[in-house]
C-alpha cells in the first residue's frame, strides 16, 4: 500500500529518487577523491640547479685574463679555450687553472665579469694603466674569438639578452684602483671601453683608500685614510657614469666610508663573512647589514684562506651567515676562479657550481647537518635577480645624473704626501698637483 501511494504521486517520487542519488554520491564521492589522492604520482623533488635554466648564474669575479697573461703572455690566436685544459701539456699545471669552455657550460654560467687586473705591487705608480689596457683588450679579443658561447655584454639587459640566446654573458671589470693612476679621465676611459665595475683597492693602498691588509697593522699606521677626500670624488664619478663600485679588498674603514657617501648601491664583488672566519678580506656584520639597507650585495668568495676551509660546507656556512644578517636579497656569487692556487673540495672548478645549488636547496651538509633549505625564488635572487637588480639601480641613478657635469678635480698633492707617496719619479706632472 505504501509503495502503491509513492508510485501515485509523482512529486513524492521524485523526492525519493532524488535523495536515494544523493546518499549514493555522498559515499561514492569521497571515496573516489581518496583513491585519487592515492593513485597520484608524488611531486617531484626540486633540485637547486633547475633555477639555472630559468635564470642566468652571474658570477661576480674571474681572473682567466690574468692567468692568460702569465701563461700565454696574451697571445691567443693559438690558444684553444673550447678545450680540456686540464689535459694541456702546460695548463694542467698551473694550480689556478679552474676555467675553460667545457667546465663553463657543465657549470650553467649565464654571465662572467671578466677582471682586468695586474698586480699592484709589480705596476703602482708605474705601468698600471697601461697594462690594465692590455688586460682589457685580451678579454675583449677572448670574447670576441668565441661568438657561440660568449656575448659581450656592458648592461643589465645585455646580461638577459646573452641569457635568453643561451651565450654566456661576459662584462668586464677592473680590479684595484692603482690602475686609474688617481686619475678621473682614466677611470672615465674604462668605462667607455666597457668596465663596468672597478674594485677601489687590491692588496695595496692608494694615495685615497686603504686596501684591507691595514687592518691587521698594529700600531695604526699614520698614513691611514680609509676614503680620503679625492676618494670620494671618485666614488661619485662612478656614481655619475655607472659604474657599479665594488668594495671587496678595502679596508673597513673604506667600506663604511663608501656606503656612507655612494649615491648608489654597492657590490663585494668577491669576499665572505668575517664573523664564520675571521680575516681581514672578510666582511664585518655590521658593514653587512649597513649594505642590506643601502641595497647592495656581497658575493661570496670561495677561497679556502678566505672561507677557513677546504670543502663546499665550508663555503654554504659563510652563504648562511650572510643570509640571517642581509636577507636573501643582497647575496650573490664571486668565486675568484683562476685566481687563487686552491679552491674547495666540491667546488674545484667553475663546473661545480650545480653542485652548490642542489646543496642549498636539500638543506644538508656533506657532514650531514642540516640547514633551511634555500627555496627556488632564494637560490633565483642569488644565482642572478640580486645582481641584476643592484646593476639597474647604478644604471638608473646614472640616467637620473646625465645633467651632472664630470668630477675633473685633480688629486690634490697632500694626498700623496700622507699617503708618504709624494717622490712620484715616474710622473711628469706632479707639480701641477701642488697648486
């Protein structure tokens, strides 16, 4: 009789039909969204060297010019980069021999600053200029020998261009400022032929700044002058050209004086942190987070006397350190490849460098302590977006000073007098600098 009534009335049954599909779908449902969740396959694992393909890797210091003027005297026409040179009769040698074609590519390196650099201690007050010259002609004759791999580059977007054509990046970069002879019109020549940072010192002071070693000298010596005057008239004229201004081999003293008076961010192009190991090429924490809010980077070193030790942890302790003072935005890469005799265990070479991105990205030591892992925006900001975004901000305050008119002011003479540099025997003009 009941199920008589319920086949009578239409509106009833089709309320019953209706609830008995619901009941079903409210246990099917869930159950085939659980097997789903089942039958899906695990997300892939992220590996650090991925961001690689996705940004360009910037290293931020290489000497291969240099090791090509020791061991080629700068003649290349029959020198074969694009080769093994750990199997050349003479290169495999040479203990600072970490760059060549092949290691670049297995390396993933997007751009290079190429370093223009001649000794100090051989050229100050001498030839500097005009063997800083030579450096920078045989970076660009290297380059140019090899247009499948390398494009010249002397900007930010010249860095994405070479990337998105899948050619490694190559800038040019002069290291120490012996190699302007305290002279302005020089440093202005540099960057027309392409430089596009300078380090204010090497291992040698300058008549205007003191290079990091003095920081170790005890008593203080008299000369000291961290930034002097002048100093600050170049530190402007880079400014005003764009010039990215690197501060790796100064003195502390230096180093807070160029934060303190440069008008746009500033680089390390190639130093670590001096709280993991203390050395004099190392960077105090407060310059460190002085640099975080003046938004510049620190692009760290890998140099084993450096880095106080001889293995890829040790290199990932001083990239941690920095990260808890700057953040993650002001961290970068300078591993000065070719020119330092050792380099760390793992990170032998500039093939190496996949190896380092992986590492962060597990969050594990080869000892097997572990770290927070770097995420995939981390290790983007420090393969390249970190630099990338310094060098637009030197390029944007430049166009902001294209009305500035040139720093032309000669170094003034009691410059070289408290520096105890005033016999000049090789310079013609230095009474002009009296007046």
């Amino acid at each position: 009789m009941f199920l008589q009534t319920i086949l009578s009335n239409k509106k009833l049954l089709t309320a019953c039909v209706l609830a008995v599909v619901i009941t079903i779908c409210a246990i099917v449902v869930p159950i085939a969204v659980v097997n789903s969740y089942d039958d899906a396959p695990a997300p892939k694992k992220f590996t650090g060297r991925e961001v690689l393909d996705e940004v360009p890797l910037i290293d931020g210091h290489n000497d291969l010019p240099f090791s090509i003027y020791l061991v080629e005297r700068n003649l290349i026409n029959r020198f074969n980069l694009d080769s093994n040179l750990k199997e050349h009769p003479v290169w495999s040698a040479v203990n600072s021999s970490h760059t060549d074609l092949p290691r670049l590519r297995q390396g993933k390196l997007g751009a290079q600053f190429w370093v223009a650099y001649i000794r100090c201690a051989d050229t100050q007050y001498k030839d500097a200029v005009a063997r800083t010259l030579e450096q920078i002609d045989v970076t660009k004759r290297i380059i140019k020998k090899y247009p499948n791999d390398f494009k010249y580059a002397d900007s930010a977007d010249g860095i994405m261009e070479a990337f998105w054509e899948k050619k490694l990046a190559s800038l040019i970069a002069v290291e120490g400022g012996h190699s302007i002879d305290s002279r302005l019109a020089v440093l202005r020549l540099f960057y027309e032929l392409g430089v596009r940072y300078m380090t204010l010192t090497h291992s040698c002071n300058t008549p205007w700044a003191d290079a990091s070693p003095i920081d170790e000298v005890t008593p203080v010596p008299s000369q000291l002058n961290n930034l002097s005057a002048w100093g600050r008239h170049v530190i402007w004229e880079m400014n005003r050209l764009g010039m990215m201004i690197d501060i790796s081999h100064v003195s502390y003293g230096v180093m807070r004086d160029v934060l303190q008076h440069s008008r746009a961010p500033v680089i390390f192009s190639h130093s670590s942190a001096h709280t993991v190991f203390e050395h004099h090429r190392n960077v105090q924490d407060d310059i460190l987070s002085e640099l975080g809010r003046k938004r510049g980077i620190v692009m760290v070193n890998f140099y084993p006397l450096f880095v106080g030790g001889n293995t890829i942890d040790d290199v990932i302790k001083h990239l941690n350190h920095i990260r808890t003072i700057t953040g993650v935005d002001h961290i970068g890469l300078g591993g000065d490849y070719n020119g330092v005799s050792v380099t760390p265990e793992g990170l032998e070479d500039v093939s190496k460098y996949p190896d380092l991105f992986d590492m962060l990205a597990n969050g594990v030591l080869r000892t097997g302590e572990t770290f927070d892992p770097w995420t995939r925006d981390d290790l983007q900001k420090l393969a390249g977006l970190n630099l990338l975004r310094v060098f637009r901000e030197v390029e944007r305050i430049r166009d902001g000073l294209v009305d500035e008119e040139p720093f032309e002011d000669l170094i003034p003479y009691e410059e070289f007098e408290r520096a105890n540099v005033a016999d000049q025997p090789c310079m013609s003009d230095m009474d002009m600098h009296k007046n």
